[in-house]
C-alpha cells in the first residue's frame, strides 16, 4: 500500500535524523502501530543501502597541489591587475590637476620652500639614508609608483633602492627589512625595465630570508619573465633557497616549458640534487623528446646516474 | 565559526595571502568535491575550483560574518555552478564513448578494495555507475540537495541557507530526488 505523501516525507526525514524531538517521538510511535509505514522504513534503509555504492568524488592530494599552485599564480595576476590605477583613474588625476592649476602652483611652492627648510636643518649626509623601520613606521602601506635604482653589493649584502612615493626615496638596509623585500617584489612584477628587474632578482640573492611573497615573485619571475637572462637569475636564486613543493613545481614546469634551453639545463640541474623519483619521467622524456641536443643528453646522463649511483658517484668525484 | 577562523578571514580581508592561502587548503577539497558533484566532470569541477576562489578573494571583504564562512563559500560554489549549467547547457545524452569514459572515471572513485571478490566488484561499479547516471536525470537543484545531504552529510538547515531558500523547500527538493531515484534504481533496491 502506498503511504500518503506527507508520512513518506516524515519517513525519509527520520531515516535523515532530521525531525525535531517531539516529531520524532511521534513518528516512532506511529512505527508501533503501523505496518506500512514500518515497511516505507525498511525500504528507504535498503535504498541507502544501495546509493552506498557510490562514494564521492575525491581529488587526490597531487591534483589539489597542483590546483592550489595554479590558484596562487591567479591570485598574484589578479593582485597585480588590482595595484595598478585604472585607466580612468589615471585620466581623472590627470584632469584634476589640469582644471586646478592653482592648487598645482601652491603645492609647488610649498614643495620648494619644504626643501629649502630640509636642507637648512638636516646634515647631507643623512638626509639620503631613511632608515627602513622608520619608513615602515610612517607608512602602513607603501604606495610605490616608480622605482628609479636598486644596487646590490654582495659583499656586505647591502641593498640600496631608490624608488618614489611622493616623493624620491632612498632606502639602505638588507634582505631582511621587509620595505626592502616590497620594493624588490614590486620591481620583479611590475617594473618595465629588464635591467632593474634583473638587479631586483639579484639582490634577494645575498642572504637567506623567508617571505612566501618574495619567494611567489622569484617564481613568477622564473616561468613569466620575457627576459631570459631574468628568467635564469631567478632560477639560479630560488635553487639556493629551501626546496618547498611550489619551487620543486616551478621547475618541473621550466623543464617542460621554458623555450630557452638554458633554462631547461638549470632545472635539470636542480631537479637531479633532489634525488626523489617521482621526477624520473619527466628526466626520461627530456632525454627522448626535447628539442635541444644538450638537455637530451643531460638528461640520459642523470638518468644513467640514477640507475647505477655508483659509477655515478665515481664519475662526479672524478 | 571559531576564533582563529575568525581571524585567519579577517588577516585575508587585510590582503594577508598567507591567511588566504590557509583557508583555501582548509576548504578546497570540498569546494571541489562539491563542484564535482554538480557538474560530474572532472575538467569544469577543477576550472570552477579556480573561479570560485579568484572570486572569493576580490569579495572577501564583503563577507560581514553574518554565517558561518563555509556557508558563505559554498553558495559562491552553488551559485557558480548553476549558472555554470545554464551557461553551458551540457546536454544529459552522452554519447557511448563518453559514457564509458565517465563510467571509468567514476568507478575509480567508488570503492577502494575493501570487496576482495572480483564480481562483487565489478557489480558495484556497474551499481556506481548506474547511481551516477540516476543522479544525473535530477533537476540541479535535486541534485544539489540530494548530493549535499546524502553524500557531503550537511544538515537540511545549513544546506538551505546554502541555496537561499527555506528548509520546507529543501525537504521537497530531497523528496522529490529521493523518489525519482528510487524509479530510477528499482531493479536494484527490489534485490
């Protein structure tokens, strides 16, 4: 016999755990006495028996890596898209200062007189030295619009940048001040010139430092740059620093990639010290299918290694 | 939603990708199993994966901490995907080799080796397999529902604040699936 509409309901919703305590206390009363609905009972347990069957669909962790690696490069497109003013942004600043020309002149003035007091006041020498932790301290966040220079000395490890806000700044200090560490990822995004974004790569190059966001450009630098004299600093800086699944990814996917096989040798060459297996068929297909001569044999050369580690050994102490 | 949950979403509003990478790996195997649930390929549940979190991020800052921050996520996912559907209007009828591959891909996914016998295996594939095509005929709000409540084991409550719609609408929606399924699968519920 069929059950009216509203017990088959009460039946699934009770199957569920889904009735509130009285409702269920009636239902289960209403069980006691009443065959069919008992009978509905069974039959919605046995039909759940059955959709047992299935189990939902679960990524492997592999593939959630690689998705999240993905999302993390979308993520810093999108952060850069949103840094940059807006076409109509940039018109409208232009136009302000274009039908305020009086506004202009006065803050000019006030500019030059500011300078003028700046130089009276402050000694020269370091009126040119901001120390970072004070810029940092005057800025919560630094509005960088152009950067102008970055020297590097690796001797001391000192990194000297000149870039604007509102003004020219200059900063000194090393890899470990984090206004530096903005302005070098600033410039290995955004900075047109390949000359200052190689500078920027080099200089996160002195000293050990830990910043996912640094690390993030230093790879967006490695597979994106159009420069490949970039492209090869920043692989030759991230194969210093300590192999995390983002950078081992990151090479693996110049290996395939990169057009220029210098690029390709380098992360051969860093993939190899890893000495981990799961790489081995991305080594065996280099040494069949790429297109340059050299990583080809590179290639079968580490794979030879792998096979035998000991003539391997014996030939690198060689 | 607990504290540090709290304040993970709100270092992620200030622009902390740290704070925002660790609530992606903290929601992101659902987001895509969910995904996958109603969409049943592979390629789109990963595609919309990224969409939803690329969406997710530029409109962090309007989560007011109203509900519970994975309600707030999975209607992003829900409200994608329907509009997914209608966009794509990927048709029910597959063609054989399709089917098959589907089939493949799903038996994959049901049961992991704990039937030693070989034609109860193959048996249960057949049956996921089967369960996948029924699911399949459902509206995609009875999809949605059956999947939510069924396989992810959200309650009713949560799942109609999901969808934006009230619990008597969701219970309909889970009756109505329930019954076509039952149709759907009759051979095998009478065994």
């Amino acid at each position: 016999m069929k059950l009216p509409e509203q017990l088959d309901k009460y039946a699934l919703l009770y199957l569920y755990d889904e009735l509130d305590k009285l409702e269920k206390q009636a239902f289960e009363t209403h069980l006691k006495y009443n065959a069919d609905s008992r009978k509905r009972v069974d039959e919605l347990r046995a039909f759940h028996g059955v959709l047992a069957a299935r189990k939902p669909f679960e990524p492997s962790e592999e593939a959630l890596a690689f998705a999240r690696a993905n999302l993390r490069q979308r993520l810093r497109e999108e952060r850069r898209q949103m840094l940059r003013p807006g076409w109509w942004e940039s018109l409208r600043m232009g136009l302000s200062f274009r039908m305020a020309p009086g506004a202009v002149a006065f803050s000019l003035v006030l500019f030059l007189v500011g300078i003028q007091i700046g130089r009276l006041l402050v000694p020269q020498k370091t009126r040119n030295r901001i120390a970072s932790e004070n810029l940092l301290q005057s800025h919560d966040r630094l509005a960088i619009s152009d950067v102008d220079m970055i020297r590097y000395e690796p001797k001391t490890g000192i990194v000297n940048v000149e870039y604007k806000i509102l003004q020219d700044v200059v900063l000194q200090g090393n890899i470990k001040d984090e206004a530096i560490r903005q302005v070098l990822i600033h410039t290995i995004m955004t900075e047109d010139h390949p000359g200052r974004r190689l500078m920027a790569i080099k200089a996160t190059g002195g000293a050990a430092f830990s910043d996912h966001d640094l690390e993030d450009a230093l790879i967006h630098a490695m597979e994106r740059d159009e420069v490949s004299g970039v492209r090869l600093r920043a692989a030759k800086v991230l194969r210093y620093l300590s192999m995390t699944a983002d950078i081992k990814q990151a090479f693996i996917r110049v290996l395939l990639k990169d057009p220029n096989p210098a690029m390709r040798m380098e992360a051969l060459d860093v993939l190899s010290r890893l000495r981990e297996t799961d790489v081995l068929p991305i080594f065996q297909n280099a040494s069949r299918d790429d297109e340059n001569e050299f990583v080809r044999l590179k290639a079968s050369r580490i794979l030879e290694r792998t096979e035998n580690p000991e003539v391997g050994d014996r030939s690198q102490s060689n | 939603m607990d504290i540090e949950e709290q304040a993970t979403i709100r270092e992620a509003q200030r622009g902390n990708m740290l704070a925002f990478e660790s609530l992606v790996k903290r929601y992101d195997r659902k987001v895509w199993q969910l995904a996958y649930s109603m969409v049943h390929h592979a390629e789109d549940a990963e595609d919309i994966y990224q969409e939803v979190f690329v969406r997710v991020y530029k409109n962090l800052s309007k989560f007011q901490f109203r509900s519970e921050f994975s309600t707030w996520l999975y209607r992003v996912v829900v409200n994608y995907c329907l509009n997914f559907q209608k966009k794509v209007q990927r048709k029910q009828t597959y063609s054989l080799e399709k089917e098959s591959i589907q089939s493949g891909e799903n038996w994959r996914t049901t049961l992991r080796g704990h039937e030693r016998d070989p034609e109860a295996k193959m048996l249960n594939r057949e049956l996921s397999s089967k369960i996948d095509h029924a699911i399949r005929q459902l509206s995609p709000k009875q999809k949605l529902v059956f999947e939510l409540r069924h396989y992810h084991g959200h309650k009713l409550k949560e799942i109609a604040s999901i969808m934006g719609c009230t619990e008597g609408t969701v219970k309909n929606y889970l009756f109505r699936a329930t019954r076509k399924m039952q149709q759907l699968l009759q051979e095998y519920s009478m065994k």
